[in-house]
C-alpha cells in the first residue's frame, strides 16, 4: 500500500505484525491486511472530518483524492487542527488496541482467525 499523508502518525507496523501470531495462509493474511488498512483509513478520515470545520472538507478530499500520499494534507489540516496529530496518534493507538482485542477474542473461540 503508498504511502497516505497520515503514515508517520498512526504507525500500523506493530498492528500489522499481530497477524504473523496466527497460522494464516498468504490469501487470508492478506485480505487481513487489506481490512486492516481499510480501518485505520476510516478512522483516520472519520477523525479529521469531525475536527475539520465543514466549510474546508472539500478542498480535504480534492487533495486527498489528487495525492493521498502528499504530505502538505497534515500541513493543511494543521492551519484549522492545529491539535491533529495528537488525535490520529491516539486513533492508531485504539486501534491498535481494538485490533488486539478482536484477535484475541476469536483465538478464544477456537476460529483460526
């Protein structure tokens, strides 16, 4: 997956590495992979979107959708957020959390995960 404008702040390298815990075959980790990338993006974005004023989401999503990968977008939000990295730092850190619980809670139900 490129790189999004959010990476440096909500690493998913420790999350990512709960996966190799489980005997996975390489379709099923990956369709993991992807789920979890997909959830941190949601977050991340649903994060940014309820701190944003309403009146700047579109030019939000114009350059997201033009360069997810620039990293002017935290420049960006900062003017009007100044406080958001601290806030996607702690997003990826329940998420860290949340993903942990979940994996452990099927392990317990004898799922194969």
């Amino acid at each position: 997956m490129n790189q999004l404008f959010y990476a440096h702040l909500v690493p998913l390298d420790e999350s990512l590495a709960l996966l190799d815990q489980y005997q996975l075959s390489p379709a099923e980790h990956a369709e993991l992979e992807e789920l979890i990338y997909a959830m941190f993006d949601h977050r991340v974005m649903d994060t940014i979107l309820v701190s944003l004023p309403p009146e700047h989401h579109d030019e939000l999503m114009r350059r997201v959708a033009e360069a997810p990968h620039d990293l002017s977008i935290i420049v960006f939000i900062k003017q009007y957020v100044p406080q958001i990295d601290s806030h996607l730092q702690l997003v990826g850190n329940e998420l860290g959390l949340d993903l942990r619980g979940l994996l452990h809670k099927m392990q317990e139900g004898g799922a194969n995960v």
